[in-house]
C-alpha cells in the first residue's frame, strides 16, 4: 500500500496507463484539430526537416534507409521525434553530459511545453512543433523521457526488475508511443488500438535491455550497473563481480535468463509490427531484428560483455534489409 493506503501500482501497470491515454487519442483522421496550427513559413518548416533527414542519416543509418518507404509527411514526422529523442538523450550521455543539472532538465522541459504550444526555441523544434500539430501525438511520453534522463542523474542502481522496467520505459518504450500515431495502424487490422501502442512499447523496452546487456562493461566502467540488483543476489553475484569483470558459471546462467526476457519483449512486439501501415514497418522490422541479433553475438561472445562489445557486422546489416522488407510485405 502507499501512504494513502491505495494499493501499489507495478510499473507495468502504470505505464499502461499512458499507453490507454495515448491510444485514445487516435481517430480516423490524422489531424488533431484540439492542437494549435504553427504559423511558420514552409521554407523554413521544409529546411527544419530536410535537416532532421540529415541528422538521421549520419547517426541511425538503417533505420533512415527504412524511413524512405513511408509517406513524404510521415518520414518528415519521424525524423522530427528522431533528433528530439536524440538531442534529449545526449543531454545526459552527450560531450557535456558532466555539466547537466535537474535544473537544466527542468528547462528542457518547460521548452518541450512550449514547443507543443507552437513556440519553438529553434529549426529542429519547428519540425517536432509541426509534426505534434498534424498527428495525434501526446506529450506524455515525451515528459517521461526526460524522466529518465532525470533518472539517470539520480541513481545507479535498480532493486529489481519493476525499477528497471520503468526506466527502460522512460528512456525507450516511450520511443514506440511517440511513433505509432506518425506510423499509423494499417486498415485492415483487425488488432485493438491498445495492443498495437502496447507491442511498440515492448519494442522500446527489448531494445532497452538489450542496449544494457551489451554495455554492462561499459556502463561498470562508470560505476553503473543497469542489472536488477535482486536477481544478481540470486545468481550469487555481487556489484564487485561485475566491476572486476569476471565471466564464470554463475555469470553465463545468469546472463542467459537476462536474454530469454528481451527475448519475449522482442516476440510480444513482433504481434504488433504486422498491424502497422505497410510502408511503416521495414525501419521497425529493421530495428527488431538487428537487435534480435546482437544477443546473438553476446551469446556468440560466451557472454563476456566486459571486454567483448556484441555488435552487428556491415555485412550482416546489409543482408538484414531484404529480409526486414520481406516481412514488411507480408
């Protein structure tokens, strides 16, 4: 119970909670007419995204290459939440990640405000002010990124899983809250609204753990291990274990009860990808089966991710295109 006496809520439960909230704002028609029009001149709003499509290109190749298929107004849009995402998350992992404060996240904050008010601070923001005026995107989820960022200012370490979700949701699961409303939900999907936002928030949060799995060596070399603390006891592992970077027994059974559930977060948004509009889901396929694949390499590294970063070849990539536009086809 909490103070009040009201029973706790998992962090499952109350994330679901934004996921109803926000796929109730879907209708039939894309235009959100409750939301303000932006007043800004096309040029400028077609050289604010043209440059959106550029940052994407350099940092997210494969999924840029995946954008291209979609609708001219729902890459743009894509691209717009792409480098807010990005430009947030840099906040905290970028070149002057050592000087950000609260107060400064506090300050991010009250910009993303105004920018879904229609008072964008610069280019980038007049594209994602755009795109939250023509869709019907909520703030929500982008509120609780910034959560995370918050979170990772603050803490270190996660007691259990239930913490760990919930910040897997900040930081990633609210990626697939953000784009479902700009990706739209194919016609003839017979799949409830709130299945389709709630396999794209499973997506965020396989990627997320995923991204943990093969970082643990980096993260450590920080002081940080993103490992829930009670299962770790449990596999008879200490933080110091990890910090010296020991792959044992214990350590490979333990990682491989850590990949069986990205695993099942990856098959519970797979439900969800073949909902989507066809010309949306290659990124999204694309996306899901290149990280599918680097829990294969952790496995193909004897599950040293202290010294041996699992990642996906060139070549490997390449051939993964086909085989995610194959899907999408399907």
């Amino acid at each position: 119970l909490d103070p009040s006496g009201k029973p706790m809520l998992s962090s499952e439960q109350r994330v679901y909670d934004v996921v109803l909230k926000q796929a109730a704002m879907v209708k039939p028609k894309s235009k959100n007419l409750d939301k303000p029009e932006i007043v800004s001149p096309i040029t400028i709003l077609n050289q604010a995204y043209e440059r959106c499509g550029e940052i994407c290109a350099e940092y997210a190749k494969t999924f840029y290459l995946g954008t291209l298929l979609m609708t001219q107004e729902r890459r743009k849009a894509i691209w717009a939440i792409y480098v807010w995402c990005r430009r947030t998350d840099e906040l905290v992992d970028g070149p002057n990640a050592s000087h950000i404060t609260p107060t400064a996240l506090d300050r991010w904050e009250q910009r993303l405000e105004d920018l879904f008010q229609g008072r964008p601070y610069d280019m980038l923001d007049a594209a994602l002010s755009d795109t939250v005026s023509k869709f019907p995107v909520d703030i929500q989820p982008f509120r609780d990124m910034i959560e995370g960022m918050r979170m990772d200012l603050r803490k270190s370490r996660y007691k259990n899983f239930d913490e760990l979700y919930l910040y897997c949701y900040y930081v990633a699961g609210t990626v697939g809250l953000m784009s479902v409303p700009v990706m739209g939900i194919a016609m003839d999907s017979q799949a409830t609204t709130e299945s389709v936002y709630g396999a794209a928030l499973a997506l965020g949060i396989a990627n997320q753990l995923t991204n943990i799995l093969r970082d643990v060596g980096e993260d450590a070399s920080r002081g940080r291990i993103y490992l829930p603390q009670d299962e770790l006891v449990q596999a008879g592992l200490s933080d110091e274990d990890i910090f010296c970077g020991k792959v044992t027994d214990r350590w490979r059974s333990f990682m491989k009860g850590q990949i069986r559930r990205a695993r099942k977060f990856f098959d519970e948004a797979e439900r969800g990808v073949i909902e989507l509009d066809k010309a949306s889901r290659w990124p999204v396929w694309a996306s899901l089966i290149l990280y599918r694949k680097i829990l294969d390499a952790i496995e193909a590294n004897e599950y040293d991710n202290f010294t041996k970063r699992a990642y996906v070849g060139k070549m490997k990539k390449l051939l993964s295109l086909p085989v995610a536009y194959t899907q999408a086809l399907v």
